[in-house]
DNA sequence: CCTGGCACTCGGAACCTGAGAGTGCCAAGT
DNA sequence: ACTTGGCACTCTCAGGTTCCGAGTGCCAGG
C-alpha cells in the first residue's frame, strides 16, 4: 500500500512542517522537493496517506500535517540519525571537559542538552554500579534522632534519618557505623547481600535500624534524583502550545512523572511520540531519551522533552551524542 | 495634591483591575464601589492620578490601568495585610506538620506556597544559626581526591572536593578528621574564629587544606541553595503575559537571579513591583518575599514571584504567614 | 468644587468581499 | 494500472468598511 513514493511524501511534508509549522500543499511540495511528478499524483499520495492516518487536515482545503502515526513512521524508517559536525561534538567535550565532581557533571548535562537541542533537558542521576561504597557514618543529631550517611566512590552522598532510643551513648553510634565497616569498597549489589547476612546475626543495640537504614538508601538508588532544565524553551515550543503549556510545567515539577516519562534505561535514543506518552499532559509532546554508561552497564537515562513537532533526527543525533560523552566521561573518573 | 477620594479612586481602581484583568473606566466605578459622586468628578481624579503617573491609559478612551508607581502607592498606603482565615492556618499546620527532615520542610514549603498563592514560590534553605557543627570527615575517593564532608544538627550536609597528595595514607586522613574534632559542637561563627586559630599554628600533612575547605563551606553558607515550586503557575499570569514569559522561567533557573530577588532577609514582607526589579527579565512581575526564622535571627527569605497585576493584600498575607509558620515549626524541632 | 451635558475619539466586533491555496474527481494519455 | 492536466469547488485568511459604544475632556451652571 505505501510504495516509496508515498514514503517520499511522508518525508517530505515532515521535513517541511517541522521547518515551517505550516499545513503543505501538493504543490509546495513538488516545488520544494523535486519529486518528478506532478501535484496530482503527489494529491492521490496524500489522499491515501490520510486514509491509512498518516496524515491530517487542520480544515478543509489546507495542506496536511502529520499524525503522531506519520512522526513514528518516519522516525522508525525514514530517517537515520545523523553524526553531530566536528564543532558540536568538540563543544560538547570542552563543556563538560571543566566539570568538577558528579553534581556538577549533571548540572553542566543538563544544560548542554536543553542548550544544543532548544528543548527541555532532563537528566538522571547516574548509577555506577561499579561504584564501591567508601564510608558510613552514623551521627546523633538530637537525642533520639541520627543521621545515617553513604558515601560512595563517586562522590555521591544519601543520607537517612533514623530514630534511636533516647538513652543511646555516643559509643553505641561509633560502634554501628565501624560494623558497618564490613561492607566498605564492596559495590552496592555485594552490599545489599553483605548486609543481608549482617541483619541475621540478630545483633543488639542499634546496628539493626542502622542496617535496614543502609539497606534502603542503597535499594532506593534506581529512584534517584532528576535534574531538569531548559524549561524556559517551553516558551519557544510554538503559538499553538500556549494552552498545553501548564499541564507540561506542572509535568516538570514532578519527579515521579519524569523517572517514567525517561523510561527503561536502554543504551540507544528511544523516542515516544505525542499520544505514546502515558502522562495525559504530555500528549502533544515527545520525548527523546537515551540510556548512558558504558556498553554493557547502563547507569541511567537521559533525555529531552520538545514538542511532537520537532527535528527528530537533530534532537536524536544531539541526544545521542551526548548520552555518549557523559558515559565516556564518567567512566574516565 | 491627593486628598482622600483620590486615594479612594486609585484603591478602587486597582482592586477591580486585579480582578477583571481590563483597564476601568469612570462609569463602571462608581458603580461598582459606591462613591457617592459622579462619573465626570471620578474623572478629573482620574485626570489627575494620571498626571502624578499613578495610572496610565492603554490606548485613548480606554479604562485606565495603574503604573508601578500606583501599585507603590496602593502596596504602601492604601492597604493592610490581613490575617488569613483559621481554615488556611490550619492547612497551613497541618501541611508543614509531617515534615520529616529538613529537605521535606523546604519542599513541602516550597508547593505549599505555590498552591496557596498560585504563583510561582521560591524558598531560600535556612541558615540555622544556632546550629551546631556535629561531625566533619575527610573521605578518601581516589588516590589523589576526598571528600570533606560537614553535618549540622540540622542534618544540613554540605561537601567540597580537595585534592591531595598522591602518597597521602588513610591514616592521614583519619587524623585530620580527627584535627577537625576541635569545632564540633560550634555554631558556624564560632567554628570560622576556631579554625581561623588552626590554620595559623602551621601543622604540616593535609590538615591546611582541610581546614580550608571546612571553612570555604562556612562561608559559602549564606549563598546556599533555593528551591522554586509552581512553576506551571507562570501560565496562568495572564494573556499578556506570553510574550514576557520566556525571560521569566529564565530567570527561574539561574540561582543567583533568585538569591538577589529574595534579597537581603529581613523579618518583615517586602514588595518589589515591575521595574523596581532590577534583573531585567523580571520587569513585568513583582516579587513578595519575607525572612523567616525568630524575631531577632532571621535565617533566610522565601517568596513568591508573580505578575505585576497581583492581589497584593492576599499575597502578602500568604507570605507572611507561610513565613512566620515555617519559622515557627523549625525553632520548635 | 461638583455635576450634567455634549461633542469627540478610538478600538473592537461584525460583516463583506476577493484572492488564493488547496482539494477531489474525472477523463484522457502513456 | 498509474499518471496527468483540467476543472469546479471549498474554505481560510487578509483587507477594507461600517457601526456601536465605552470612555474621555471640556465647559457652563449649580
């Protein structure tokens, strides 16, 4: 049904909307694209490439703009993404070449990404999982309160507040947190089994609390924190947005929404497309994500959200490029 | 030059404004606010307001709309803050009331003052002065980096990075963070005179830099971190308002913008209205913001940035009340 | 100093109109 | 069977015109 003309078609009536967010007509089309037919034929494209809902007319008698179906189509067999320009690519690197510990890493991503794709940037906290745990402290902070900390390889800090009973001696905190000893340089898999073991010695005192305290920091890793930015460039999104606006910032406020907006951790550039999107205030955007780490060990997600009508493969390649960097750069130290 | 009706014409005149969103003429007046005079004497005041730059005219006859100067005026003279009703004290308890650690007091602050506002909050962390230093720790992280980490009774926790020797031993580390022992249980004043004292007795190893960067961390305690909530409010600011919003949620990233928005804390609520802002992209909003904290230690400033046609009276009453309930809620735990 | 009256201004809504872009369909051509 | 030119038709949009009414400024009289 769709010969490769009519791709052809597709392609190009995406190319020239996202360029110019206006309706195409037949004959703008074989004008701008060189398609060696004549508007007639391109017309009959048209016409079935809207019965199979590829297409659609804001009104009668207007061009046609693609469905959120046509975007995928043309995402998943029309386009390839394409490598960024030397210049980009070396931008990129002396960007992120200066930061100084992970916080800043993230911070800089973040806005490197919402920067070079003009969309909003959200990036995950990375999970190195070749991280080794490399201190654990217990600190009263009142009588009955403390404070449990983990500090990892990385330069990463989690922290837990856990209630102690009132009469506890300072002695008894030291005395958890050297127990705690056990599992310094293990990685937080061996951690969590160490601790597992640790927890069944039924020790007294306050160990316990101090264990199922550490055990949770660590098993609460993958919901880590979300950094966003770029959320200015909502505003560029187009006139059309102004009404989805509010939905799409209340969106961005909550990290719940984000960590499933990025989705599944996985090494390439997924994208999901309007209505492919579960969250109802995003429907009339897209999300481009990709996994980041190294080859086999992917540590979290990172991604833009612009609107439907966006330069896939540009946002794709940029996505990618710098998913690519940041793992590189992180596994270096 | 203003004699009381005047005043009365210009309080009238913003307050139907604020609600209508459209600029207000003579007639719909005295009308709606019972001034028991004509339209034509409403008029020559208008006339007159006009002159002094209290209102201005979008376009000839039309309404007229009040300038910065007038909502100055209106903010200084023509209103008082008045108490919220014990329905919204109470929300407010009860919403701070679960707070577990101090992260939680500042966010849920952060959304409570965006819901009730229904603008956009901004929410300095607090800087505790009676705070005490409980514990600080030198981390190895590589061999040529650690980790200087410091804990108050707050549970704040702050970090830096240090490099170190390359042939520097853990027991080395250990025994400048056992050097360090000598602050615990400072206020953070106190600790700056403590470590001022130890830097100036030249001991030699890692201990120097240490000290530096405990003392970097001290420092840089009042420039410490803010938190913006509502963002999705900015939608809502009105029509008018589209063009101006992308400078807006630029300005809502950069925390320095925000720092100097909130500006020096001071106990009591400060209005800051259209062009009295100096940061440019914010010229068509006014910011309310407030110290919290006790009456003679105030610990930082919270707020809420919204557009220059606000309810001032309302909004101020919820700042001020968020602020003196958050204050409150920290002195006791 | 207030007020009613009056002439005047001007923006916005409503309406009309023509141009143009775009369509669907059909019959003829390849 | 597909392509093409032709053609009638539709519908939006820009531009122009008109008209209404809200609102004003000013003035003379109370």
């Amino acid at each position: 049904m769709l010969d490769d003309r009519k791709l052809a078609v597709l392609r190009a009536i995406i190319t020239d909307y996202v360029e110019n967010s206006e309706p195409v007509g037949s004959k703008a089309l074989v004008e701008r694209y060189r398609l060696d037919v004549s508007p007639a034929t391109i017309r009959n494209d048209m016409a079935t490439l809207e019965e199979e809902g590829y297409l659609t007319q804001p009104h009668t008698s207007a061009g046609r703009i693609p469905t959120d179906k046509g975007y995928r189509l043309f995402v998943d067999r029309l386009t390839s993404v394409k490598p960024l320009s030397p210049a980009e690519k070396r931008a990129i690197s002396t960007f992120l070449g200066g930061a100084a510990d992970l916080d800043d890493v993230v911070s800089r991503t973040v806005r490197l990404l919402a920067q070079i794709t003009q969309q909003v940037a959200i990036v995950q906290y990375p999970i190195v999982s070749t991280a080794v745990i490399r201190h654990i402290d217990v600190i009263r902070l009142h009588a009955d309160r403390a404070l449990v900390l983990l500090v990892t390889s990385t330069g990463r800090i989690t922290q837990a507040h856990i209630e102690i009973p009132a009469g506890t001696a300072d002695e008894d905190l030291e005395a958890s947190a050297v127990g705690m000893a056990a599992v310094r340089n293990l990685t937080s898999a061996e951690a969590v089994r160490a601790l597992a073991h640790l927890a069944r010695e039924a020790v007294p005192g306050i160990l316990p609390s101090v264990v199922a305290a550490v055990t949770a920091l660590l098993a609460a890793d993958p919901t880590t924190r979300v950094v966003v930015g770029g959320v200015q460039n909502v505003a560029r999104f187009g006139d059309d947005f102004h009404a989805a606006m509010e939905p799409v910032l209340e969106a961005l406020e909550e990290q719940v929404v984000l960590l499933r907006l990025l989705g599944e951790a996985r090494n390439d550039v997924t994208v999901r497309i309007g209505h492919e999107n579960e969250y109802i205030g995003l429907q009339s955007t897209s999300v481009v994500a990709s996994g980041y780490g190294m080859p086999d060990d992917v540590w979290a997600t990172l991604g833009v959200v612009g609107p439907t009508r966006m330069n896939y493969p540009s946002t794709m390649a940029s996505v990618r490029a710098v998913a690519r960097y940041v793992g590189r750069f992180l596994a270096e130290g």
